[in-house]
C-alpha cells in the first residue's frame, strides 16, 4: 500500500493530490513544465487545462486557482484556454541562489468537488549574469628574489549563474613573459585559482608591472569580467604567511547579537620586523555588499556585525587575505554555518474556505482546505495541527503540510446558528512556537421545521346575532427556521367532502391568524361547528401544520316561548270543564310552552296573569299546572276566562300569554254519574267489539260463497264501506246517531269523566256512501265508536250536532 507522509514538514512537493469530497486521495505523478528565467510576462509555460484532464469551461466554473507554498504568484492561468503563463519576471538567482535546480512548486485548486493537482515548473538558467571579482584592483607585492615557478592565490570571480553559464576560463591581457594564470580543481572539488611567476622578476629592470585579469564564462554568447592586477617588485622579503588551515569553519546560532565573535583565523609569518607584521583583510561573495562580518586586521577575530537569519541563509562563504609587511600574501576560506533557532511560528495559510454553510450538510463535507509551514527546519520546522472543539468539527490530514477541515456530524442551525473554530498549529521547536487561525462557520438555514401552534386545540366563541364579520380569536404558529422559511401564513384547510362542516362562515387572516365569523349566526340552528386552520412557511418546498379551531355559538335570549297547549290561533279558546264538586288542588289544565334558546333562556317560569275570578285559580310556577285554589261553589260564575303569562329567565326576558277558559260542569260530570257513565262506556265498548267480530266473520263468509247479499247486521268497520255501513245503519234505525270520539286515558284521576271537547274532525254527509265511488271519498276512513245521543247527559243534549265528530277523553 502507498505510504502517505501526513505530517506538516515544510518540504518540496513531489507529487500531485486529486481530492474530491467524497472520493478517497488518489496520488500521481506531478505535472513538470519547464521555462527559461527572464521570460516577458505572458510566456506560455504549458496547456495545463489540458494536461490535468479538464476543459476550459470546467476551469471557469469550478473556480480553478493556482496556491503556491510561498504565497507568491510568479505565473498565472489564463482560465479562456486553461493555459498557464509567466505572471512575471522570473531571476533563477534571486529565486534560488547557487542551487544546482530551480523548481517553482504549486497547487492546482478546484472547488466543486474540492481538488487539486501538483504542478512543478523548473526554472531554467540563462547565462544573464557577467563574471565580476570582488575587487576591481589586486596589487601583489613580490620580491625580486622570487622563484620561478612561485605561486601567488588570486581570488575567483563569481558568476550566479550554473552549468556551462559559470565561470570557465581564467586569461591575463595583454600576455606577458613574467606571469600567467592558472585554474584548477583541488582532491576536494573545489576550485582555485593562482597567479604563477614564470620569470624572475629583477626590481632594478622593472619595478612595477600592471595587466589585466580577465575570466570568462561558457554562455552564448559568453560573458566576461576582469579585475586589475598591479604588481610591485620588492626587496628580498623570504617568507609569505601560511594560514593554520586552509579552510575554517565555524558555527553562529542566527540569534546570535551583533559584535558577537565567530571564529579566529591565524596566519604565521617566519620572516621578523616589518616582514613578520601580518594584516587581514575580508571579503565576501559577490552579491553580498552588505556584509554581516567584519576581521580584526591584527587578531583575524571574525566578528557579527548583525544578526543572521537561518531562513535567509544557511551557510556563508569568507575569503580572508593575510599580508606580511613586506606585502606577501595568503589566502584561507572561511565557511560559517548558520545554526537554526525555533524562531519563526507557523504559519497558517487558507487555500478555501465555505461558509455559510446549510445546516443539511453532509458529514464528511470539506469546510476548508488550509496549508501549514515553518520556516524554520529539523524540529523546530515540523507542526502538528489540533482543532479546540471536536464535537461537529474535525481535521483531517490531506498531503505532506495540507489539512482539511470537515464536518463529523449534522449540524442544526437552530440549535448554533455560528461556530468560531481555533486551529493551533504548533512546531515542535523547544520552546515550541504556535499560531492560531480562527474559522467563523455561520450556518444557513434550510427549510427543515413545520410551524408548531401555541395550542393543541383552540376553542372560540361568539354570541348568536352577531354583526358581521367579528373577531372571535387567533391562532398563533412559530417556526424555529429564519427568513423566508419562518414567515408563517394561515389559511383554512380543506376537509373530505364528507367531513366537510355547513358552515362557511369562518375566515382567518393569512398574516396574523386572526379568525373572523363573516355573518350573524343562529344559536338554534347552529350551536357549534369546527374548522382546519392551517400554518404554512415560505420555504421551498412549503411545511406546514394543521389545528382544529371549534367555534362554539353562545345562545342569546332571541326567542320568546311558544304556547304548545292550549293553542293560541284564532279559533276560539278552548274550555276546560270543572266538576262542581272539584276539591281545592283540583287539575284543570296544564299550560305547555317551550323555548327555543338553551341554558337559562329556555328555563320557563307560569303566572296567572288575569283571571275572572283570580282568587279561583293558581298556576304552578315550574310546571304550568292550573289548579283550584278553592272549591267551586254554586255562587261562582259558569265561565272562566284566564290568561297565563310563560317568561323565560333570559336577561332581558322574553314572555308569552296562555288565553283559556274554565267551565262549571253541572250534573252530566257530577260524580253522582260517574259510575253509571262509565258501565255504560263499558258496555258500549262492549257491543262495539262484539260487531267487529260479527261483521269480520260475515265479511269472510262472503267472500267464501260469494255471496251477494249481505245477510246480517250492517258492517260499520271496514276499509271500504265504513261511510255507507254508518249511513245504512242509522237509516234503519239499527243504531242510533253516529258519532266519532277520540279517547286518551291519564293516571293521577281519581275518577273517570266525560269531556265534550271541540270538534277535531270534519262532519261526515249523511247520504249513503255507494260502493264503487271515486278514490277521493275512498280514501277517508274513520274508525268511529257509536255512541248515542240518548247517553248524553240531561244538561247537555243538543250540543253536538249530528255527523260531528267530537273528542271523548277519560281524565
């Protein structure tokens, strides 16, 4: 399996990461384009669109930028062709001094799904730079007994240039006899260079002698520089100062003050006096005017004259020249190491970055995609990465210094609307250094809560007669979303046909849930009625919730008493028949009202209004029961003529008046005739039953035998021949007059009794009814009861006429 490095280690990137979100890291080689340094701004590197396997739209569209590891942007992508060009000017010294390869890494970042891709552009080198020599004049003070063959160090040109670019070839101009210059390498490696004495010199010929050394490199076309080489022949002076060591090392923390002392470098000179006086002198590499060393000319102390920065250089090269008095001259290399101090905190750089971001948001998403770096190396340069809540947050390490941020769990906007997340990088340095970097993560809201009523239920009420359109209530739904996905409208819900109330008389206010009742209601018609109020938010897709809202009709006191008994049209009052014998207590009536309103409104209360005789009569407050409140006597008047008064217990209340009227009966109701009237009722009973039986039997013979002639009593019950039986019956004197009654029977009497009521019925004509008449006078069928006018009482004949039908009753 491969092994990925996940620790922050600041370190050149060798391979190219593909990220997707919800894909695992798949590493491949990186994309390698090369450029020559000082190319014009707008110099095609490479087709990186086309070379990473995309297309110019999806640059566009998935917002492909390229991050560097410095932060520095030395190229761009033009994002119409995906092609990537030189942003810039481009020095490969400046980028990366002496180093042998220039690379310039980068990122490839792509949003939608987050990706990205390695990409290393080398800068190549140019031969834009001229060989230069530390000095422009080099005087030699040479001895005029000098050898042939004698060797004097001369300092080497520099060239920041590399390769063939560099200084290759060494030449003095104009040529002459006495001295030539040689270039070489030592067993090391490392290069030298010396002017030679090729003949000796003679001080009386020629005292001073001045040519020109020239170096040159191998560019096309090459380039040159030269310093000027002054040489004065002196007197013996036999011996040249020789450097303790050829090269000297030495090592300075960075954090080292200034005037602090790095090395001490030693030449010795044999020769004594003047000859044996060494002085040092010091010189850096070109490029370097400002210095950070200085030499003691007469101790070779090496001192700091500021601070180093390991971050800016690791090493420093130093050319110490010791001269004797008698000007000969030595030359050692002094090598100084910069040793690194955990003096540089990480550092934190964002390279995306969403927020807000919808509460609905998967686990696993990627927040942020950040890169971490020190500047500092070896421990002190490498971090590690921790996140302070952990709870919905965490980090994942992505490759080599990159962590991305993502989520571990669901997020609820209504619960934390914001996270403010602290990423501490820390190096491992002793002390370490740390930096924090604060993500602010607001989450936005996604339509994930119905609107919740304050109430289960509600129940509301409203008064019958009420004026259009009241306010009866409100219903009030919240929504613990925000914006539009918390705006909650109402509106009345549609039911099941079925389910759906009578009443449409209910509206509710879409904005504030006020519910109005848009026409008068009837208490008696309508006592309550319920509808479905429904909550909507404005999200996309809408949630909603739904109540029941009962309306419940408060009854007014609208509706006076109706007088069922007696009744009260226009006809006359009726007549109720007092026995002269009735006790005090005696029942005559009973007043029979109701109300159409509830509760108290319909509660009825009896008074006697008017009486002829108020002293006579009472009527029971509850029960409308009219009673004597005294015995009727012989002095009391033959008719009575009352007038009850029915009132409700509404607020105003409402009444109603019962007019009716009392009868003294005298002998016919007596209770002397009581028993007698009813054996007699008996027995006409009787006689009734027995020709029912009769006819029924002679009605089936007929029918048996066919017969035609009707050979028995006349038949007066029957469904077809009742009016013509009656008629034929009384024509021949075989009954006496007909009349109808209707009987009702009632407990609490302690005797039966005779009423003549008011007639109920139409009078039937006395003409025979012949069989086979028309449907309309077939379809009238009275059951009656004979009963004779001699039964009547001696007090009474006459009052009913014949062919009434009159109402018997048995109190």
């Amino acid at each position: 399996p491969l092994q990925t490095d996940f620790s922050c280690t600041k370190r050149a990137s060798a391979l190219r990461v593909s990220l997707c979100l919800t894909l695992p890291w798949k590493i491949r080689s990186p994309i390698r384009y090369s450029v020559a340094e000082e190319a014009e701004s707008g110099s095609l590197v490479g087709k990186l669109a086309e070379d990473a396997g995309l297309t110019p739209p999806q640059l566009s569209t998935r917002r492909a930028r390229l991050l560097s590891e410095d932060g520095r942007q030395h190229l761009r992508l033009e994002p119409g062709s995906g092609r990537l060009l030189v942003a810039g000017r481009l020095d490969r010294e400046q980028l990366c001094a002496h180093s042998d390869t220039c690379m310039l890494p980068f990122e490839l970042l792509l949003s939608d799904p987050l990706q990205f891709f390695r990409v290393e552009v080398v800068v190549e080198d140019i031969n834009d730079h001229s060989p230069v020599f530390p000095k422009d004049r080099v005087t030699f003070k040479i001895l005029e007994t000098s050898d042939a063959g004698s060797r004097f160090p001369l300092e080497m040109a520099r060239d920041p240039d590399i390769g063939n670019n560099t200084v290759q070839v060494y030449s003095i101009f104009p040529e002459n006899e006495y001295f030539n210059v040689f270039y070489g390498t030592q067993i090391t490696g490392k290069k030298y260079l010396e002017l030679i004495l090729e003949k000796a010199l003679d001080r009386e010929e020629q005292a001073e002698m001045h040519f020109t050394l020239i170096a040159e490199d191998g560019g096309s076309p090459p380039r040159s520089g030269s310093t000027e080489i002054n040489v004065l022949v002196l007197d013996a002076n036999d011996n040249a100062p020789i450097f303790t060591k050829e090269e000297y090392m030495g090592q300075v923390l960075e954090n080292m003050p200034e005037g602090s002392v790095v090395l001490t470098v030693l030449a010795i000179d044999k020769d004594a006096g003047v000859n044996g006086d060494i002085n040092y002198e010091l010189s850096e590499a070109v490029g370097q005017s400002d210095s950070a060393f200085e030499i003691d000319p007469r101790t070779g102390e090496i001192k700091l004259t500021k601070p180093l920065d390991f971050e800016e250089a690791h090493t420093h090269e130093l050319t110490v020249r010791a001269t004797d008095g008698g000007g000969l001259s030595a030359i050692c290399k002094v090598l100084v190491e910069v040793v690194d101090v955990n003096d540089n905190a990480p550092e934190l750089v964002v390279s995306s970055f969403s927020s807000p971001l919808p509460e609905n948001t998967a686990s696993g998403t990627v927040v942020a995609l950040f890169t971490v770096r020190d500047r500092d190396s070896g421990a002190n340069g490498k971090i590690s990465c921790t996140l302070d809540d952990q709870l919905f947050f965490s980090l994942r390490p992505a490759y080599k210094n990159y962590y991305e941020l993502v989520t571990v769990s669901a997020l609820d906007r209504e619960h934390t609307a914001q996270y403010v997340l602290r990423v501490t990088a820390a190096d491992a340095g002793s002390p370490p250094l740390t930096s924090t970097h604060t993500f602010t993560v607001d989450i936005s809201d996604v339509n994930d809560n119905a609107p919740v009523f304050n109430q289960t239920s509600y129940t509301m009420y409203v008064r019958e007669n009420n004026v259009p359109s009241v306010l009866v209530g409100a219903v009030s739904a919240a929504d613990a979303d925000e914006g539009l996905n918390a705006k909650v409208t109402y509106s009345l819900a549609p039911g099941p046909a079925a389910e759906r109330p009578s009443c449409s008389c209910i509206s509710v206010n879409s904005e504030n849930g006020h519910v109005f009742v848009l026409r008068p209601l009837d208490y008696e018609r309508l006592k309550h009625t319920e509808v479905t109020v429904s909550a909507s938010d404005a999200g996309s897709p809408p949630l909603r919730a739904n109540v029941t809202v009962r309306l419940v009709v408060l009854d007014e006191n609208d509706n006076a008493p109706l007088v069922l008994y007696p009744a009260q049209d226009s006809s006359p009052a009726s007549s109720e028949l007092v026995p002269v014998a009735a006790q005090a207590g005696y029942l005559i009536t009973k007043v029979v009202a109701v109300d159409a309103d509830s509760a108290q409104n319909s509660w009825l209360s009896y008074h006697l209004l008017r009486a002829t005789e108020p002293g006579l009569f009472s009527v029971a407050v509850q029960s409308g029961e009219v009673r004597l409140k005294r015995p009727v006597t012989e002095r009391d008047s033959v008719k009575h003529k009352l007038l009850v008064l029915v009132t409700d217990n509404g607020k105003p209340p409402l009444s109603a008046t019962a007019a009716l009227s009392a009868l003294r009966a005298q002998g016919l109701l007596g209770h002397e005739h009581g028993d007698s009237l009813t054996t007699s009722l008996i027995i006409s009973l009787v006689f009734v039953s027995l020709l029912f039986l009769v006819s029924s039997a002679v009605f089936v013979a007929r029918k048996v035998c066919k017969s035609k002639e009707l050979k028995a009593a006349h038949v007066l019950y029957g469904a077809d021949n009742l009016q013509s039986g009656l008629a034929d019956a009384a024509a021949a004197g075989t009954l006496p007059r007909a009349y109808c009654y209707e009987i009702s029977l009632t407990t609490g009497s302690a005797n039966s009794e005779f009423q003549f009521l008011k007639p109920i019925l139409p009078s039937l004509p006395a003409q025979p009814c012949a069989t086979g008449q028309g449907p309309e006078q077939q379809e009238q069928h009275f059951p009656c009861v004979p009963v004779s006018t001699e039964d009547t009482a001696p007090g009474h004949a006459g009052t009913l006429s014949e062919g009434q039908f009159n109402t018997l009753s048995f109190n």
